[in-house]
C-alpha cells in the first residue's frame, strides 16, 4: 500500500502487467522502455479479447445488434478519449493509426490547403522524426520552408529569439509537449499564444504528454494535439488526433473511401462530418475499445497521480545516476519538475549500444539509439544515447537494478 492516498500503489498496479512476471536471461524483467512502447494491464488485453469473443462486428454499417454494441463500444471510446483530454466535444477525436500518422494528416489536410510559397512552419530542434518530416516533405511540395527553434545547452527550448523565428510568414508551429530524449517539459501555452499572436496555428506533439501528465484541451488552446495509444498502456494501431471543430470542418479531407462519405456520384462526392470525415475505410475499432479501457485504467490512477510518482522516480534515477561518478553524462534538464519519466545518459568509453547489450544480461530492457531524434543528436554532438524510461508500474528497486547492472557494464568495459 502507498503511504500516501496521493501515490499510486506500484505493488498492486504491477499486480495488474502480466509481462512484469517474465525473466530474462535467468533475471525478472525490469521494463525501462515505456517511452518507446507501454507495456498493457490486463484489464486491456481482456477487454480486446472478450470484444473478438462476444461483440465483434464491422461499425456503423449494421442495423443489426451486434453492430449496433461495436459502434456503440467506438463511439464510446471516443467519448473517454475527449473527457480524458477535456476536449469540448468528441467530435473533435479522430482515430488514426499513431502519432505518425496523426501528424501526416494534418502535414498533408491542413498543409495542402494553407501553406504557399515562402510561408514557414516552425518546429524544434528535439522533434521526433514524425514531426519532422512530414513537415519537409509538405514544404517541399508547396514551397514553403521548415524552420527550428533551438534547444540550450540544459536541454530547454531556447526562445531567445522566438518573436524573430515566429513571423506574419508563419503559418505553423509544430512542437513536442515533452521531449522522448531530454524528458523536457515544454512551455505549451506561452508557444501556443505566440503562435496565434502571429496568425498561425499551433500543433502539439502529444505521445509523450497524453500518457504522462494531465492535458485539458480547453486550458492548452492548441489548435491540433496528437497521441498514440501504445505509449499510454492501450494497443499498438490506434493515434488520436485532437482538432478545433472550426478547424476539422474547414480542412479537407485526406484519405477517401468508405465510410467518410456522405453521398458518392460519378460526378464527385461529398464527405461527412468530423471525425468520421478523416477516418476512411474500416477503422481499428477492436484496438480503439481496449484503448478506451486503458483511460479508464490510467483515468482510475489519477494523471496527478501519475505525474507525481514519475516526478519522483525520476529525481531517484537522476540522484543514483549522478552517484555514478566521473564519465557519466546527464542529458536534459537537470531538475525533476522540469522533465518527464525519461533519463538519456552517456557513460564515457562505452558505446550506448554496448550498455543496452550489457544491460539486457541482467534482465533490464532499455532503449539506445538515436531515438528518433537525429537533429538533437547533432545539437548534443553525440550519435546516440542510452536511455531510461519509467512509467506507472516502475520502482525505486527498478532503478537499482538499474545502477548495478550499470556498475557490472562499466566493470566489464575496463572503468
Ligand atoms: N513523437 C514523439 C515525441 C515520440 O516519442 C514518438 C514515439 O516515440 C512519436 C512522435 C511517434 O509515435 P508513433 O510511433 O506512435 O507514431
């Protein structure tokens, strides 16, 4: 039990994660990945297979009870899905696959309709790559240009020169809430004001925000926020894409087919309304009710909650990790309240995927690599980093096996 009615009760959540009780190379796993992938409660994985075993049917098609209970169980999750982020209506939730794809369908709806020659998006130099390329690509077809706004030595957005980087030219700001590599927390509101102090609208990466911290869509003012399920205890396939109504009404659609029609002639077509009008096709409504069951789980934690027990976990790892020694690189900034559950480190004379390799033997499953994020990497002048993540089910104890298996890894690599 928590000491505190305020903390989450690790004991009993990790109760919850069958994968927790597997062994690795002869140790019991120790998860330090969740920013690249959750891993998913039981109450998900149960809630999927009793949809395939008892309410299986296509949506929105069928006059016919069983597709009556899946379109209800869809729309349902739509309705969780905007409560969970305090949208004003759930006609303002589109269902995509990812993240990814999430932000290539604004990149490409939205940036067909507005972006000209010479008009500017303005993204950061920690985006992940699904926020960066899907920008190049877009201003490469209609001539516009990308932009970055740098990053500090500490790991924060510089803003120094933000009100010369945001011009009448910027019709976009795309950025990421919290960075997947430094943990940064973004100052959201004060870069949406900017951006609609300039005319342009502002797009929030959201798939390290959404699982992490509570986001209320009202309060944040951004024009589009996006997120993925997998990174927030739900099934791999399914992305959120949060949009205005006046927005989602006024972008044309992106992909076409069935299901965001209204009316199909041999002269043309007309769509329907958001959402449905950017969700062609069959959707991944199986996966879209187990997500609505993994809100319902992390809506029963408390986000507070969550914030709080990742603050804390995070200064425990920042503090072991510094205790390391001499050779040991911190990336991001180095106070706790600043950056979400993510620890990207270098350790001198051992290559980042040497540590991961070293790591796994001792049962502890973490990330190394450029994360997606090779811009940064460049800023930081490094080819890769290892990094830690943690999540609702992570522990103190995680972390020590953490810090031993590292103590081994630089024992073996002669430091
Ligand atoms: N943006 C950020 C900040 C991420 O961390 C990730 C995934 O790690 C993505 C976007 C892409 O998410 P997905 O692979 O689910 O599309």
């Amino acid at each position: 039990m928590p000491d505190h009615p305020s903390q989450l009760d690790v004991e009993s959540i990790r109760g919850d994660f069958p994968i927790l009780s597997r062994v690795i190379n002869g140790n019991p796993i120790v998860y330090l990945d969740s920013t690249a992938t959750s891993q998913k409660p039981k109450q998900v994985i149960d809630t999927l297979a009793d949809f395939y075993r008892t309410s299986n049917a296509n949506v929105h098609r069928g006059i016919y009870t069983l597709s009556e209970e899946s379109t209800a169980a869809y729309e349902g999750a739509r309705e969780k899905t905007a409560s969970f982020i305090n949208a004003a209506s759930s006609s303002e939730i589109v269902f995509t696959r990812n993240t990814t794809e999430s932000l290539n369908l604004l990149a490409y709806a939205w940036g067909r309709a507005n972006l000209n020659e010479g008009d500017e998006v303005l993204v950061t130099l920690m985006e992940h790559h699904s926020n960066i390329v899907p920008w190049h690509m877009i201003c490469a077809e209609r001539g516009a240009v990308l932009r970055f706004i740098p990053v500090t030595d500490e790991g924060f957005l510089d803003l120094t020169d933000i009100d010369t980087l945001i011009t009448e030219r910027t019709k976009g700001v795309s950025f990421t809430h919290i960075s997947n590599v430094l943990g940064t927390v973004n100052p959201v509101r004060e870069l949406v004001d900017k951006a609609h102090a300039a005319g342009a609208i502002a797009i929030v990466d959201g798939a390290q925000g959404a699982p992490h911290v509570a986001v209320d869509m009202r309060d944040m003012d951004a024009d589009f926020y996006v997120f993925s399920s997998h990174k927030m205890l739900g099934p791999t396939g399914v992305g959120v894409l949060y949009g205005k109504r006046a927005l989602l009404d006024e972008m044309p659609p992106f992909l076409g087919g069935g299901e965001m029609i209204m009316e199909v002639r041999e002269d043309g077509f007309t769509w329907k309304d958001p959402p449905w009008k950017f969700e062609a096709g069959t959707p991944n409504f199986a996966d879209v009710v187990a997500f609505g069951a993994a809100i319902d789980y992390l809506t029963e934690l408390g986000m507070d909650r969550v914030r709080q027990h990742e603050i804390e976990i995070t200064d425990y790892a920042l503090r072991q990790m510094r205790s390391l020694g001499e050779g040991v690189t911190l990336h991001g900034p180095p106070n706790p309240e600043d950056r979400g559950g993510v620890v990207s480190f270098a350790i001198e004379s051992i290559h980042p995927h040497d540590i991961a390799q070293t790591l796994d033997w001792e049962g502890v499953q973490i990330r190394a690599g450029h994360h997606c994020a090779q811009p940064l990497m460049r800023r930081l002048n490094v080819p890769a980093t290892a990094r830690a993540s943690f999540y609702v089910y992570n522990t103190n104890e995680d972390v020590d096996r953490l810090i031993d298996a590292l103590k081994k890894a630089g024992e073996l690599f002669g430091r």
